[in-house]
C-alpha cells in the first residue's frame, strides 16, 4: 500500500512538473516584437532569446544563472563527441496574444527554420524528427510539427568540442510570405566570442562592425534580444561607446 501511495505521489509530481513547463532553455517564436499594433514590426517575425544562455554555468554552480555568452558541451565517451541538449524552439502561446502568430500553421502560415552559418564539423538535430543542420542552408519547417515544442541536440567532435568556440546561426522565415524574415541570431558553445564578435566565427572584422552600426544607440538591450546579440557588450541596455570601445579592443584579433 505505501509502495502504491509513494508511485502515486511520484507521478502527481512529474506530471505536475511537465506541465509548469520545460526545464530546458527555448527560442519562442512569434511577431510584433514591440507588442503595439501599427507599428512596423507587425508582421514581421522575432524570436524571444530570453531563455538564451538560461543554463551556460555547469551543472554544479547553481543552474540558470545566464553567467556566460555560451553554452558548455559535455563530454560522451560511447560516441567520443561533446554535446548539448538544449537550446530549442517553441512559439509564443495565448499568455502574449498581441505577438503571438495568428492563423492555422503550415496552412496560414509556413515558419522554416533555417541555418545560414555553422562551425564545420558542429551540428544541431533532433533525430527522431529527422531534423539535422550541418552547413550553412539546412532548414526545417518548425509549422510542420505536430508539436512545436522541439528540442535539439547540438554536437562537435572531440577534441574541438572541448576547447574551440563552435557556433550556429539562425534566421526563421514565412515560406508563405504572411509574416516577414527575423532578424539572424546566433548561439555559441565551449567560450564566449570576443566582445565584438557580432557576425560569430571567432574574428572580429568589418562584417562585426556593419553589424554594430546597424544596432548603433539602440536603448533596449536585454535578454529577450540577447542585447542586440552581443552588440551591447556590458549589458548595460545601450549600445554605445562603450560597446565599441570592447569591440576596437579586439580588432582583427582571432
């Protein structure tokens, strides 16, 4: 009987948990950023990063303490790989109405998931799904899924995935053309890019400082932008002097 009444109260409390919501860290798709219909962004596609970087400090100092512009991998010893499961994506719900997608998915709407830079040899999929983004141009239609709610595992192979800074970057677009094309943003792995590495591949160029002019004076940087993904290097909520003083800093270096 208390073997019985223990097993209950085990599944009350899963259960329980699995509906306050996922333990792993997502992207939530959704448009109208700003919130405010008749402004330009309305129909235009974002994607909430605030749970980006939620779990980048190890397992043993505290769990989501948003601590460092990355995630760690861990290291698997039957594959010999490094890997992640986290982050992955959802869509904004019914709790934010005024940017959540309207319509019926995949009929209405068709949001395509898709890879435009990576670290060769790193990679993100969900197997079951059939879903893997290796290289620059992979995609997949998140609308397509019966359940938006996808996690992915991200991996790098050893030795790289223990020291080298592996990334992947991501736009989310209309392939029915409804909404407009979101903004790239980028998740990175193993160490934080050097401030400045806005354009992530380790260097800090022209590319990184086209990048910076385009979010140049923004006042709102927070972590449901990634602070303008890293153009607000202090995340002080500006991008400013300060920022490109750390972004000078690092000029040309790799």
């Amino acid at each position: 009987m208390i073997k019985i009444f223990t097993m209950a109260i085990i599944i009350l409390v899963t259960t329980s948990l699995c509906f306050a919501g996922c333990f792993l860290d997502h992207f939530l798709i959704g448009c109208n950023q700003d919130g405010i219909s008749g402004t330009a962004d309305d129909n235009k596609l974002f994607v909430d990063c605030t749970q980006k970087y939620r779990h980048s400090a190890p397992d043993n100092s505290g769990g989501s303490t948003w601590l460092y512009w990355h995630y760690p991998l861990y290291y698997n010893i039957r594959y010999d790989r490094y890997q992640i499961g986290e982050p992955g994506f959802d869509v904004i719900g019914t709790s934010d109405p005024n940017r959540q997608l309207t319509g019926t998915a995949d009929v209405d709407y068709r949001i395509i998931i898709e890879c435009v830079s990576i670290t060769p040899g790193f990679s993100a999929r969900e197997v079951t799904l059939g879903v893997l983004l290796d290289e620059a141009g992979d995609s997949f239609n998140h609308s397509a899924l019966e359940d938006k709610h996808i996690h992915l595992e991200y991996r790098a192979p050893a030795p790289s995935g223990e020291t080298e800074l592996q990334w992947i970057t991501y736009i989310v677009y209309d392939e029915l053309e409804k909404y407009g094309q979101s903004e790239p943003f980028s998740l990175v792995f193993v160490i934080d890019p050097p401030a400045g590495d806005l354009v992530v591949d380790g260097n800090v160029n022209i590319d990184d400082l086209a990048e910076f002019c385009y979010y140049w004076l923004e006042t709102n940087g927070s972590k449901e932008n990634d602070y303008y993904e890293r153009a607000d290097a202090n995340k002080d909520g500006y991008v400013n002097f300060a920022d490109f003083t750390l972004l000078a800093s690092n000029w040309l270096a790799q």
